[in-house]
C-alpha cells in the first residue's frame, strides 16, 4: 500500500517538474498593490483607481500578456485591502516587497498612503506611478522612485485664475476642507489669485465631515462675489451645490474642487443641477478615440463611468508603465530610468516627468455642460465652449 | 425672517436630524442597556433599501419607510435571537450586559459594513429627492431637509406617546424602571427585549432613508452617525425619548451658532465642550430619569 | 506566579523578542511591530479599566497625542525622546481630563472619553491650520526598523511590568475595591478620586509613547490618521475579548487578533472583516470569559 502511494507521489512529482519546467519561462509578471477597499478612502480608491488597475490587467493578458522586451508574460495582480489605514498600507508593502518579492508594484490611493509608501519603494527600488496624490510636500522629499501623474495645485489654481481674469471676474469668495489638500489648493489660489488680481472678499475653511455649511454660504451671499470656490472634498461638494440652490445663492462662477468630476454628482444633483459648476477635472470620452475607448471600456467592464479627473491619470499611468517594460524589461531601475528620461504617449496626451512631477499635462479648468464635464479653459485644451456666467440653479 | 431666527431655525433642522438618528438607539440602551455601536450601519442599510427602492423600482423615498421600517424589524428580531438574547441570559450584571453587547456592537458593526461593501461597492451613491427649496417666512429651506425635521419631531413625538399611554409603553417604561418587578406583575420580557431590539433597528432604518433624501451614501456612512446619535443620547439623557429629541436640537443650534460666531471648524470643539459641560453639571445628562 | 516570577518571565520574553530584528523577515517583525503595539495598549488599558469596570475608549486621544509629539518633536527631539515626551504629555492630558470626567460612569463615560480623541484631533487640527499654516507633518528621515521595533518592544515591556507592579500594590488593590463598590472604598478611607486619576494617568502614558514610537513608520503624521478611533475601539475589543482583569489575557488575546486579522485579511482580501466579525460575535458569546479563562480552564483540566 505504502509503496504504491510511493511511486504515485514520485509520478505525480516528477510531471509536476516537468511541467513546472514547461511553464517556466511563461511564469507571470507579479503586479502587487494595496488600496482602500473599506474605510474612508475606499470611495475614492474604488472609483478611481482600482477597476483601472483591474481592468487594465485584463487587457493585457487578453493580448497575450505584458511586453517584456519583446516576450509577452502574463500579468498577476496581487492585492490587498489597506483598510484606508497608514500602518496597513506600510506593513502591506513591506510584505510585497520583501517577503512576496513581486516583480512591480502599483500605488495606494492619496495623498497620505502614498507618503507612507515612497520610503520603501525608494528603500527597496519600486518606481511608483501615483495617480491620486497631490502636493508640494511629496515631491518635495525628492524621491528618486515617486512620480505623480496629476497636476500640481499650482496649475490647476493658476487655470482658474486664468479663466476668471478672462472673464474680467474681479472678486471671489473662498472656502477649503482643513485638510493639507484643502490647504495647499488654497495657498496655490491665493497666490493665483493675487497676481491676477482678483480680490478675495471671504475665506473660511471648514473640518471634514460638516453636514451644514448653510450659515457660511449665506454670509458669503451676502458679500455678492463674483465667483465662489470650494476646495473641497466630494461630500462637502455635494453639501454646498444642495445648499447653495436652496438659498438661491447665484454667484457668476461655482467651482467645487472634487466630486464634481464623479459621474454620481450629475446623477445624484441632476444633470440640470449641475449645469454650469465647475471643477477639477482633465479630460471625457470626446478628447480623442483612445479616450473614448477608455470609456466605453471601462462602461462595458464596470457598468459604470470612470470619473472625469484622475481615473485617466491612473490609467495613463498603467500605459507609462507598460511603455516602460517594454523598453527597459523588469530591472527596475532601469524602468525608474526610463520613466524619468522620456516621454509618454497616454490617453491624457503625452507626459514627461521632471524630478517626479508631470510637466506635460497643463492645469485646466472643466464644467458640466449638456450633461457631460466639458474642459473649457484654457482654449488650446477646450472640448467645449465655457457657461458664463453660470446659469442660475435649477 | 430676520437673521437670528433663520439661523436658529437652519439649527434646529439639523439638530433634527441628530434627533432621527438618536432616536433607536436611545430606545435600546434605555431598556436593555445594549448600547448598540452596530446602529449606524443599520441606519445605512435603511438608507440603500430606500435609495433601491428609488432607482430601480421608482418607489417615492417616503413610501419606502414603511417596509424599510419593517425589514428591519424582522432583521432586528433575527439579530436580537442570534446575538443579544444570550447575553441577557448569561451575563451576571448590567455592567457585563453593556460591556458584552458593546463587544457584540463591534462584530456586527464589521459584518454589515463590509456585507454593504460586497453588496454595493464603496462608490457614493445618491439621489435627489425634494431637493427644491421652499420659502417659509422670508427665509429658504430646502424641502427634504424639512421633511426629516417634521419626521424627527413626530416620530419622537409618537414615541413619547406610546410610553406613556399605551400600555406595551407602560410595560416598557415598567422594564426601564424595574426589571424584576416588571415580571413579577407578568410583563413577559421574553418578547418584550426582541420587540424593543427590533423598534430600535426599524427606527434606525427610517432615520436612514430620510437621510438618504438629503445626504449621500456609501456603506461608511453609518459610523459617524452612531458617534452623533451616542452624543445627543448622552446629552438628553440615557433612556429619555424626550432627551434625546431635545438633545439634538441643542446639538444642532450650538453648532449653527458656534459656526457663524466662530468658524465651521471649530463646530467640533464647541459640540464636545458641551456635551463635557452638560456632563460636569449634570452626570445623568439634561432629562434622565 | 508571584510578582518576581511574573517580572522574571517578562523580562526573559522581551530578551527573546529582542533577537527578533535579526531573525525575521521586514514583514514578520512589522507584524510582530503591530502584536506588540496592541499588547501595550490592551495591557495598559486594562491597568485602569480592568479592575474598575470602566469603558474607557481615550485610548485613541492618547495614542493621538503622542503620535502628534514625534511629528512637532522629531528633528528636535532624539527619537527615545520624543517616546518619553509623547508618553509624559499623554498622561498630562489624562490627568486634566481624567479630574473632570471619572465621575462618570458606564455608557456616558465611554462616550465621553471617545469625544476626547475627536477633541483633540480637532483642537490639533485648527491650531496647525492657523498658526502653523500646515495640516499634518513629514517626517524625512525616520530611525531604522530594528530601532523602532526594540523602542516598542521596551515599552511594551514597561506596560506589562508595570501593570505586574500596580497588581500587587496598594493602587492595585484600591482599583479592585473601587471597581467592586466605589462607595465602600470610599467610606474604608480610600481616596477613590486620586487613585482613579493615578491609573487613568498611569494607562495614558503607555498609549501615549506607543503612539509617539510608531508615528515614525507612516513618514506623514496627520490629525485624521493618528486620532483613528478603530484603535481605540480595537483596543477595548482585545482587552475584553481577552480578559481585561487578567494580566495574560490582553497580551495573548493582542497576539491572536492580530494574527488572525492579518491572515484574513490576506488570504479573504474581499470578506475578511465579515470573517472577523462573525468570529467576534461568537467569541463573546460563547466564551464570554475571554481568552484568559479558556487557559485557565486548560491549566485546570491539567492540574
């Protein structure tokens, strides 16, 4: 009895080498990530980030795989749930990175995730392409291995401020979430704003998760701007547009930074609603075929839209990527080197990286327009004409 | 309206909604000190069955409440037999009763979640319902917010009632009091803590789906709510359906106040100074018993 | 065990975590990082809340605070500096706050102490914003691993024996009395008040320190993050779940949650927490004792 178990577990063993060896050199390229699936940041993650991140390694394995220098292999993601905790993010990657040994990594979602991730991706060589992180203070580390996709506050504010020097707006009144991305916008738009001249007649910032800003905007009303910005975060986005309609506060410009790009804030407000409002945004399906592409792949994936701001960039992203090992193969070094030393064609238009910022893609200025988040500044970018003043709330 | 009322009347809307949302937990601490940490998430499921039933369906949100209000009282029975009947029967003291059901609020507060996650992704979700504003007095309001305000005064003004003049009320108000003298006058706990258990999580619900009429949803809502129902419920008065109406209002006006005479930032500080006021000078809250 | 016993064994255990850094894997000791992290936490908690019965759930403010001295400290201060100055501050707080609040009790003391972390996160919040211009700090160049893990390691260390030392002393036997009835203690002369505060500021400063040793590992330290509640609700759960009037009930209770919440979470990456929860229920209703009395009730079995 013994014995003949012996000799099944030798044969077993030795086809199992044997086909080990077959499938040797097809072994797949390891893609490992954490990301907020539950918690506070999985709203966002969930919208922008990971169906891409999903959907992306589909594609390419549907293609036959990924590009190493020539020898396509298959692509295997492994990912974890991050819990939208600093620590989990931490312990996650040092896990990838050290134990699992996956070949690439992708990046967690925001601005403070990515900051936990970029020691060790610097520590243990893992270039990160971050579609979702912001700021002055991460690049300003300087870590050779960190590139962020989106643009920078200052070119975001900067095209605002553009824009409403074009329409001759001379004042406006401004509101952030205490958050560093609330606080860094608003730096970057006072500075815009000052050079350009437009008077800023009230500020306030507000803690996140307020359920009524009413009194705010009614005292701001009472100012009468010209223009209203929100730096603010998609719940706060939603609070302001409902309670800026029911005090029929009309100012000629209404930006509210994110949110607005989320399909769900024309669905949840309406699309008559919305018309007019700005925001954050950089791209939509009318920009090019591959963009429409994109979108109606993404439709046909997730039975939903991706977002009108940063998924193209966690998409764009994931082409850099390919680009890259494609040319440089899975030293990753040499594909730090190669994302660092050249330029991209993505479906947000080409990007080049200068000591880790995106220098290519220029701020820009989007506005729901006939149900779809129209660019409308500057004009060289625009997909469509610009709303102004905005229409009154309906 | 003039300017200090329409700024105490914004308050006490949204103090109203506090109340909502204060109001079924109040119900099931007050009578079996369980203190339900879990009673957000249920609130958030109130609030997807009400948007489900509005986006695919068609059912008008207010029409929703009713069998969102019984869901959750079958779910709040089955819930009640599975995980808390056990614990009144086992623990030796009311110390060990809260302290268990905290622990059980845990356990159920990660399983709704994260089922919620499954079910319907971390996306936001929403509609918009109601969300004309209307003109009362010179001053506007937006009129789901106001229908929340009108359902936060009735339903707790029905609640009041049904303790004090029906008699199951008086049976509960008798098992608040003295359990042990409540059953030796044949008040049959047995189905009295499941029905209780079950109100509560209905009442969760229906906060929920009004709820859903004003603000977003995703399956992380619910915390943030449970933190605020605990805070008004502690402010009122542990087990005071009466306190925990007037203790969201006071919530909501301190911080309509504070954020026009401070900042929205500070609306936070000024909530919990407060409440540690209110506590430092009366430890039982403004209206316990 | 007696109390030399008990403080021998402790200190052998830690020699034997000390080896650690040398021995495992980054991601063995950073789980090792978070066992040991919880057990601190759990074991202080329980110092306090153990014997009196109190639901204390400050432990985030705590933690808060002290995470928040290494991101204003760290550069000026020496890392082991800012520990013992996030630990000092932590207490200092517990002991204003703990004077005005531990009359309370049961449910209304729970809520309360959970306010204290959201009150601190937001008073933290709007004094970076105003005066500093700033919300949330970088931390560039953080001490090795193995430092931060011995750095937590001694801590934890600190907890535990302190927690053996306040079980044999006068303090310790005037928090059972107060936690079996608070009147009586009173009315047999004990200063109820003062030794609340005394426990409550001895528990902080543990929460406080391992709060200001781990901030290090996040490189940006901001309001929202560190004034978490989970950790303050995942604190009170291992405690209880483990026994929180025994000494080993926290420390091996720490020890198996985050074993277990990691490997579900690695290996069910979509339904762990539905695992998790399920587990929990269960746990408290069937073995209602905690961990502790399924090891004592296997050491009786033995005898």
């Amino acid at each position: 009895m013994a014995r003949r178990t012996g000799i099944k577990f030798v044969t077993a063993a030795l086809l199992a080498a044997a086909l080990a060896s077959a499938f040797a050199q097809d072994a797949p390229i390891r893609i490992g990530y954490a990301i907020a699936r539950t918690g506070p940041w999985a709203a966002g993650a969930q919208v922008t980030q990971e169906p891409n991140y999903i959907m992306w390694a589909e594609q390419v394995n549907a293609a036959g795989g990924l590009n190493v220098k020539g020898k396509k292999r298959k692509v295997e993601l492994v990912g974890f749930d991050d819990r939208s905790e600093a620590e989990t993010v931490v312990r996650t990657y040092e896990k990838l990175m050290t134990s699992d040994k996956v070949d690439l990594i992708l990046p967690p979602w925001g601005t403070g995730a990515n900051f936990a991730v970029m020691p060790l991706a610097q520590k243990h060589g893992y270039p990160m392409l971050s579609p979702t992180a912001t700021g002055r203070r991460l690049l300003g580390m300087k870590n050779p291995y960190f590139f962020a996709l989106l643009q920078q506050p200052d070119r975001m504010m900067s095209a605002l401020a553009e824009f409403l020097k074009a329409r001759n707006v001379g004042t406006a009144a401004m509101i952030h979430v205490d958050e560093l991305f609330g606080l860094e916008q608003a730096g970057a738009l006072e500075e815009a704003f000052k050079e350009k001249g437009i008077r800023i007649v009230e500020k306030k910032s507000y803690p996140i998760g307020v359920k009524d800003l009413a009194p705010v905007l009614k005292d701001i009303q009472a100012k009468n701007p010209d223009a209203f910005v929100a730096l603010s975060y998609p719940p706060d986005t939603f609070l302001v547009t409902g309670q800026a309609k029911a005090i029929a506060f009309n100012p000629k410009v209404f930006y509210a930074a994110v949110g607005t790009a989320f399909p769900v804030y024309r669905d949840k407000m309406g699309a008559a609603t919305v018309e007019g409002v700005m925001g954050l945004g950089t791209w939509n399906p009318k920009m090019s075929p591959a963009a429409k592409a994109y979108f109606d792949a993404h439709v046909a994936r997730w039975k939903k839209e991706p977002d009108r701001w940063a998924s193209a960039h966690a998409w764009a992203g994931l082409q850099i990527l390919q680009q890259a090992v494609e040319k440089a193969g899975l030293d990753r070094r040499a594909v730090r080197d190669y994302i660092a030393g050249n330029e991209f064609n993505t479906i947000i238009g080409k990007i080049r990286f200068r000591n880790g910022e995106n220098v290519s893609t220029p701020g820009v200025v989007s506005q729901w327009s006939g149900g779809e988040f129209e660019v409308v500044w500057p004009p060289q970018n625009a997909t469509g004409p610009s709303l102004y003043p905005k229409p009154a709330w309906k | 309206m003039g300017f200090w009322l329409e700024l105490a009347a914004s308050g006490l809307i949204t103090g109203g909604i506090y109340a909502v949302v204060a109001i079924g937990l109040n119900l099931q601490y007050g009578l079996m000190r369980i203190m339900n940490i879990s009673h957000g998430e249920f609130l958030m499921l109130g609030a997807y069955l009400t948007w489900l039933a509005y986006t695919v369906l068609g059912i008008n949100p207010l029409a929703s409440l009713l069998p969102v209000a019984v869901a959750l009282f079958l779910l709040g029975l089955i819930v009640y037999a599975l995980c808390f009947r056990r614990i009144a029967r086992t623990a030796p003291s009311v110390e060990v009763i809260e302290a268990r059901s905290l622990l059980v609020g845990f356990g159920l507060m990660f399983l709704v979640q994260n089922a919620a996650y499954l079910a319907w992704g971390a996306d936001l979700r929403g509609y918009s319902f109601l969300a004309e504003p209307v003109e009362i007095a010179g001053a506007r309001f937006m009129s789901n917010r106001l229908v929340v305000f009108a359902f936060a005064v009735g339903l707790s003004l029905v609640m009041l009632a049904v303790l004090r003049w029906t008699l199951i009320g008086k049976a509960v108000r008798a098992m608040m009091q003295s359990p042990a003298g409540a059953q030796l006058v044949g008040i049959d706990t047995t189905v009295l803590h499941p029905v209780v258990f079950g109100a509560g999580l209905a009442l969760a619900g229906v906060a929920g789906g009004l709820l859903s009429m004003v603000y977003e949803i995703s399956p992380s809502m619910g915390e943030p709510y449970t933190v605020t129902a605990l805070i008004v419920i502690t402010l009122g008065g542990l087990g005071s359906a009466l306190g925990s109406l007037l203790g969201g209002f006071i919530l909501g006006l301190v911080e309509a106040f504070g954020m026009h005479f401070t900042s929205p930032s500070l609306k936070m500080l000024l909530s919990y100074a407060v409440l540690i006021g209110v506590l430092l000078a009366r430890p039982r809250g403004l209206f316990s018993r | 065990m007696n109390t030399r016993e008990a403080l021998a064994a402790t200190l052998a255990a830690g020699a034997l975590l000390a080896a650690m850094p040398w021995l495992a894997s980054d991601f063995a000791l950073a789980l090792a990082l978070s066992c040991l992290m919880y057990a601190g936490l759990a074991v202080s908690w329980a110092m306090f809340c153990g014997p009196t019965h109190y639901l204390s759930l400050a432990t985030s403010a705590f933690f808060g605070i002290g995470a928040y001295v290494t991101a204003w400290g760290f550069g000026t201060l020496p890392y082991l500096g800012a520990v013992l100055v996030g630990g000092i501050a932590a207490a200092a707080f517990a002991a204003l706050v703990g004077a005005a609040v531990l009359h309370l009790r049961g449910a209304y003391f729970a809520v309360i102490t959970f306010g204290l972390g959201e009150l601190v996160r937001h008073a933290i919040t709007h004094f970076e914003k105003t005066y500093a211009h700033t919300v949330g700090r970088v931390i560039s160049d953080p001490p090795e691993a193995a430092t931060i893990y011995l750095t937590v390691l001694a801590v934890t260390l600190a907890a535990v024996a302190t927690a053996i030392a306040v079980r044999a002393s006068r303090l310790g036997f005037a928090l059972v009395g107060i936690g079996a009835d608070e009147v009586r203690a009173q009315t047999l002369g004990v200063d109820t008040r003062a030794m609340k505060v005394a426990a409550f500021t001895l528990s902080a400063f543990f929460a406080g320190a391992l709060g200001a040793a781990m901030a290090v590992r996040w490189t940006y330290i901001e309001p929202l993050s560190v004034f978490n509640p989970f950790i303050g609700f995942q604190t009170v759960l291992i405690a209880m779940v483990g026994g929180a009037q025994t000494l080993v009930g926290p420390i091996l209770s720490s020890v198996v949650f985050s074993l277990l919440t990691e490997f579900l979470r690695l290996r069910f990456p979509y339904a762990f927490l539905i695992l998790l929860g399920t587990l929990l229920i269960i746990l408290v209703l069937y073995l209602p004792g905690g961990i502790a009395s399924l090891v004592s009730r296997l050491r009786r079995a033995h005898a």
